[in-house]
C-alpha cells in the first residue's frame, strides 16, 4: 500500500526540522513547509519528520489509514 504525506499550512510553525531530516519528502516554500509532490516514497524518515514536528503539522499516510505520527 502506498504512502502519503501532508502538511497542514494552517499549523506549520516553518522550523524546518522535517525538511532538514527527509529533504527528498518536505521543502520549505518561505515560512512555511510542505511535502515535496515529486519526493520519495515516504519512509521511516517521514514518520520521525512527524513525530518531531513541533506544531503537529505533519501526518503520513497509509491508504486512508493515519499512521504518522505514532501515539504510544
């Protein structure tokens, strides 16, 4: 199954913590950031991307299912 990345403009704080750990998957477009529509797959790389976004801007996709960022 397929993965998907989305970033929610609405809550990004434009760290660029996700485009600095998974540079093929986010770029920053001025302040703000957003997924790459010709990037990789998204990886493990983008899941950590989501966990350490720290406005929680970020969800990885897997078919319909949320699977970024994990809950514990």
């Amino acid at each position: 199954m397929s993965r998907s990345v989305r970033v929610d403009s609405r809550l990004c704080l434009g760290s660029g913590m996700c485009a600095a750990i998974a540079p093929e998957v986010f770029a920053l477009d001025g302040d703000r950031a957003r997924a790459r529509e010709d990037g990789a797959e998204p990886d493990e790389r983008a899941l950590e991307a989501a966990e350490i976004c720290p406005a929680l801007a970020i969800t990885v996709h897997e078919g319909t299912a949320v699977i970024g960022p994990r809950r514990e």
